[in-house]
C-alpha cells in the first residue's frame, strides 16, 4: 500500500473495548460457513511436504505490467483466474483512491473484472460464490457476488466510528473475518478512530476489536489448522501472530519475526509463511517456528502474494512503482492454503 508515517497517540481506551454490534445491509452467509464447497484446495491434512522452496534465493518471473499500483491477489479455484486490486492515485477533496478489480486467466489473459470496487485486500468466500473486500472507497468490508457482481456491506466500523480504511482481510472456515485497518487510503476524511489503526474481527454481524496497539496493521493470515491468526505491523518491522481460541477470539500476542515494511502475505498447506517486504521488493519465507528458509525477489515495493494455478503450487506476487506495477509468478515445492 502506499506509504504514510504512523500516527501518533494511539487510543488506549479503545484498544480494550469489548465487542458491539453494528449495522450491517449483508444478509446470509458472508463467508460462506461450514464446508467451504466451492474452494476445495490442494491442502491434504496429515499430509508430509517437502521444503517449499526450490533454492534459499530465487527470483519470480513478470507476466504482466504496466499496471497503477496492484494489492490483494487471490485465486478463484472455479473459475482458474486470479484476481486483483489496482489502485490509482487519490482523487477530489478527500483525496480518495479509486480501485478496479483486474483479473487474470492463465497463460498470458488480462482484463477487467470490476469497476470502481473500492478494494485493496481480496479473499474468496467459503462456498466460492463471493468475494470478500477490504474496500477503502466506503471504509468497509465488503462482499462481492462473482456471478453479477453486486455489493453488499458486512461491516462498516466499530463502536459507531467508521474504519480508517481496511487493507486486508482473512477468511475462517466457520465465516469469521478478520480484518486490519491502518489509515493509508483514508485520505482527508475525519480519524473517527482518534488515532487507532487496529486489527478487527468480525462474526456473526459484530465487529470486535483484536488489537488496538499496532501501528499501521497490514497483511493478515491464518494458519491453514486455524489455531493462529499472524499480522504485519508495518510501521513497526514485525510480524506479530496470536494464538487463536476455538471461537474465533484471540489469546496471547508474540513476535512472529521482524523484516523491513511487512506488507500482504499468505501461507502454504505446510503452515509456511510468505510475507512482503514493501521495503526490500522481496517475499520472506518463513517456516512455522520462525526459521528463515529464503527470499523471493520481484522487484521493488512488493505489495501482496497469493497461491494459485491448476495445483496451487504458483505463487503470484504483486510488486512494481507507481504507474508501472507488474505481476509476478513463480513455481514452488508446496501447494498453498486457499483463503
């Protein structure tokens, strides 16, 4: 995402609110609980997998470009195609970022998915008929219909106070969301918040907030067991995790690992992780304990990766400058864990 320095003076009142339900128009299954039928994944349980990585160091190849600024790919298994959010820059008074979702079919395919979406971090439904959006345009999330493209709201602020601007968003079996929410594509409209960028879960119509105390709080995933939740603190050069209960709240906070402006990230069926370094314009793989196993680089300001392709084992990054973003694979040892 673009950059913008943390805000001072987060609200320590806030990061210890309990849960309040809001609004929302959604009305259904958001996530698409339960069975998740229409995103069987590549993930065997029990199964061994070899080390993820062909070398310690490897280089992905760019298959497409020219692109504004791209975040949020994420691979729709029905249909074989990635999509993905390209942002442009701020535009009127409030200065706000317009965003399409493009899409891509393998090999060599681009076009436009869907106008004026408003998204930044993208995540599949549980039954594969919907996506989920971190959609900065209403300081929301929200779910989109594949089939027609139609919108609804899932969850637009917590304690009556709109988000900041929702980055990215990660998807439970059981429907439960969770979201970060830093303030880069708030542009010039009010901190509702008074000065808290937070980490947010959302569950059967409540939003509740994980934690209040990162600054700028960027990618977010689970473990592919579901047993621990992992966020980038951008401001602060960590990836943090916590240990997940069996209702979707959270336990004890620990440092996962540190890397320079950690961005989007994913996880493959072996629980490794892959997170971006907007800094350095690599992927940092590490395994669950922590242990460094490589990098991948793509460039500068790598932003997001998310698993695809006909046996999950493709990884797509997303990286580039302003103007000139491009899109990035390469192929490696472990299949990945759909969202």
């Amino acid at each position: 995402m673009p950059r913008r320095s943390a805000r001072a003076g987060l609200a320590g009142a806030l990061a210890l609110l309990t849960a309040l339900t809001i609004t929302t128009t959604f009305t259904g299954d958001p996530a698409g609980a339960g069975a998740r039928t229409g995103t069987a994944g590549p993930c065997t349980p029990g199964a061994s997998y070899p080390s993820p990585l062909p070398a310690a160091s490897m280089a992905a190849t760019r298959i497409g470009g020219a692109f504004s600024f791209l975040e949020g790919p994420v691979w729709v298994a029905g249909a074989g195609q990635l999509l993905f959010s390209d942002m442009r820059g701020g535009t009127g008074p409030e200065n706000v970022q317009p965003s399409t979702i493009r899409r891509f079919t393998p090999p060599n395919t681009f076009d436009v998915f869907l106008e004026n979406s408003g998204s930044n971090g993208l995540a599949v439904t549980g039954d594969g008929t919907g996506i989920l959006a971190a959609t900065h345009d209403q300081r929301s999330v929200s779910s989109y219909q594949l089939s027609d493209r139609s919108r609804s709201t899932l969850a637009s602020g917590f304690q009556g106070r709109r988000f900041n601007s929702p980055n990215d968003l990660t998807i439970r079996s059981d429907g439960t969301v969770y979201v970060t929410d830093p303030n880069f594509q708030r542009g010039n409209r009010p901190d509702e918040l008074s000065g808290m960028t937070g980490v947010f879960r959302v569950s059967n119509g409540e939003v509740f907030l994980v934690d209040g105390t990162l600054a700028q709080p960027n990618g977010v995933v689970l473990s592919p067991d579901e047993t621990t939740l992992y966020v980038g603190a951008n401001a602060g050069n960590t990836i943090v995790r916590y240990d997940l209960l069996p209702d979707g709240s959270t336990g004890r906070r620990s440092t996962f690992a540190s890397i320079a402006g950690p961005d989007g990230a994913t996880v493959d069926c072996a629980g490794n992780l892959y997170w971006a370094s907007h800094t350095d314009g690599r992927i940092h793989v590490f395994a669950p304990t922590g242990e460094k196993l490589g990098t991948i680089s793509a460039g500068r300001n790598t932003t997001n990766a998310a698993f695809g392709g006909a046996d999950g084992r493709t990884l797509f990054i997303t990286s580039g400058t302003w103007g000139n973003f491009g899109l990035y694979q390469v192929q490696l040892n472990v299949p990945g864990s759909p969202y």
